[in-house]
C-alpha cells in the first residue's frame, strides 16, 4: 500500500480542541487524501478529517488481492513440481535405457 503510517502529537492548546497527549500513529490525512479520497473530510474550520474506515476495507480488499496473487503462485509452484517429477521419471528411464544399450553392446576398444 501506498499510504506510511506516521506518530504525531497534538499540540496541547490545537485547534480542534482535543485533548489526547501522547504519541498516535496514523495516516496523514493530505496523504490519505491522494490514494482514498473518500476517506477524507473537511470539517467546519478546514481542517481534513481521516476517517478509517474506508482505508481498512481498502487494505481488507488489498490484503485478499494478495492472497489470490498466493494462491495462485503456489498452483503454478505445484504445476511445475509435477512437471519436473515426470521429467525425473523419464530422465531416470532413459538413463536405466542407455545402461543396458551399453552393457548389450559391451566395451568399446
């Protein structure tokens, strides 16, 4: 995802009047605003408001692409594995093929 996560403070006398002290970790809502617009509000005084719910369903959405693009890449993995044990197979048979071509035709001299 596009979006980093950032800590931040409130500054004790802010402008939206919260009083939260500590660190936070969250998105910064100008960020948040280019990848998910919808996320984001403005309120009375022009402040931009995140809200998190659309960014959780878009990494819920993100998160099951991923398990797809997973699941996807391990048939393909199981495909090939199986390939190649017949391409074993038929290596080990054509190797048990020109041992006995050999031993019928005996020593070359």
């Amino acid at each position: 995802m596009q979006l980093q996560p950032v800590r931040y403070e409130y500054k004790p006398d802010n402008a939206l009047g919260l009083k939260v002290s500590g660190q936070h970790i969250g998105f910064g809502a100008q960020a948040v605003q280019k990848i998910i617009p919808e996320a984001v509000t403005k309120n009375d005084k022009g402040y931009l408001l995140v809200n998190n719910d659309p960014i959780l369903w878009t990494m819920l959405n993100a998160i099951k692409e991923q398990q797809r693009e997973i699941q996807d890449q391990h048939q393909q993995l199981q495909q090939k594995r199986t390939h190649i044990e017949k391409l074993e197979t038929r290596l080990a048979a054509l190797e048990i093929m020109v041992k006995k071509m050999t031993v019928q035709r005996g020593p070359r001299r």
